[in-house]
C-alpha cells in the first residue's frame, strides 16, 4: 500500500523519494491501547521507507539526531566519510536498523548486540566511546535507567547517547509490569528480547536524567513519527 507523504530528503542518503506498508498489527495495537491516530504515526515511524536506501523514518530520524548533534547538513553517507568521522569511537548496540551498514565506514566503529551483550552491564571500559547509538531498544531492557546509565558510564565526558524509542507523545510512560506480555516482531516468530517492558511517553527524557546526562534534546526529524533523542554525558 501505498501513501502519499510530505517529508525532507533522507537524512541517511539524501534520496526524497518514500514508500509506506503499515507493520501494527491488532493484538499490538490493543496491548498497546494506541488510538487510530496514535497506530498511524507509529506505522509511519516503522513503515514508511526511503526508496534510495530502504531506511525506515525511525532510522532517518536517528540518522538526523546524530548528524545535528555534529552540526552537519551533509547525509550520514557522506558524513561518515569526512575528516571528523575517522577521529571517532562510535558504539551501536544491535544494528540501528539500514544505519548499520553505513557507520561501518567509520573507523573506529564497534557493534555489539543486546541481549549477548548486556545492555544493563556492558563488558566495556569507562569513558572509551564519543558516541553510542542504538534504536528502539530500550523498550526491551527491563531497566531502562540502569542501562542509560552504562552507556553513559562507556561515554567520554562530553560525549552523546543518541538513540530512538517508539514515543507515544500523548501520554506518559508506562510500565509493562504485570500487564500481558506485549512483543514486538511477528506473533510466529517473536522470542523473548522482543518483549516490551516499557512504553515510553512524552517523560521520555527523564530516563535521560535519571541516568546522569547533562543534557537531553530530542530531535524532530518527522513529528511525532520521526522522533529522536541526544543525550549528553
Ligand atoms: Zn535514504
């Protein structure tokens, strides 16, 4: 299916060209308690893509925090190619989506993966990495403040968490304790670090807080589909 949408070129290639399937499915939604508007917004965060690179508006909207947060208007293509880029220490947990592929081009960059790599207790010094990206995962980390606090804790002073999660903007965040368990992944083929233990509302930045940074931005590529968060050690 096909939808027509208005957005700026794709922050990964520079394409302006989109695509759109819906990925919600009902038993998601109803766990979710979305509304109409609220499972439009994150079918098009999911399900909206870049015809260039294949790109989600949730990786775009990444792609956009990080490249903000260095002040570039160049594409993440580009900039991963530039003099900066080969001064950095970059960590990703888990593949942050199509990005994956392009931030390998930076040097000094390292990806681990959630759940191998404990996301509560990561195996990795203090204070060795510029950036630490990761996209929607916290919802799956039963303690999202204790894991913003290790990749604080991996961070140069100065240093930023830029990640996404999926935001719905209208509420506040909700624990998934005690509620039914809620996956995100097809129902046939979804395995335990797909669960979802928070969800996250506009308090999003409070986790931020909690876990020491200085600074939280949060950065519209799309609003609210394309949302992403900069948090400063
Ligand atoms: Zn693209």
């Amino acid at each position: 299916m096909k939808k027509p949408m208005t957005l700026s070129p794709c922050r990964v290639c520079g394409g302006g060209h989109f695509t759109h399937h819906d990925v919600l499915w009902g038993d998601l939604i109803a766990q979710w308690d979305l509304s109409s508007s609220e499972a439009q917004y994150i079918n098009v965060q999911q399900g909206t893509t870049c015809v260039g690179c294949g790109s989600n508006v949730r990786s775009i909207a990444l792609a956009d925090a990080f490249l903000r947060y260095h002040h570039s208007t160049l594409s993440l293509r580009e900039w991963v190619h530039t003099p900066v880029a080969r001064t950095l220490q970059t960590l990703e947990i888990n593949e942050a989506g199509t990005l994956s592929g392009v931030l390998e081009n930076i040097p000094g960059h390292r990806l681990v993966h959630y759940p191998e790599y404990d996301m509560m207790a990561l195996n990795l010094e203090s204070n060795s990495f510029d950036i630490v990206l990761h996209s929607d995962t916290f919802e799956h980390v039963s303690d999202p403040v204790k894991g913003l606090t290790e990749c604080r804790r991996v961070l140069r002073k100065g240093g930023a968490c830029v990640f996404t999660v999926p935001i719905i903007i209208g509420r506040l965040t909700k624990e998934r304790q005690g509620l039914s368990a809620s996956y995100h992944g097809h129902p046939a083929c979804v395995d335990e670090s797909m669960r979802v233990y928070t969800e996250f509302g506009a308090d999003v930045w409070c986790f931020a807080l909690s876990a020491g940074f200085v600074e939280c931005r949060l950065v519209s590529y799309c609003y609210p589909a394309g949302l992403a968060l900069i948090a400063v050690a």
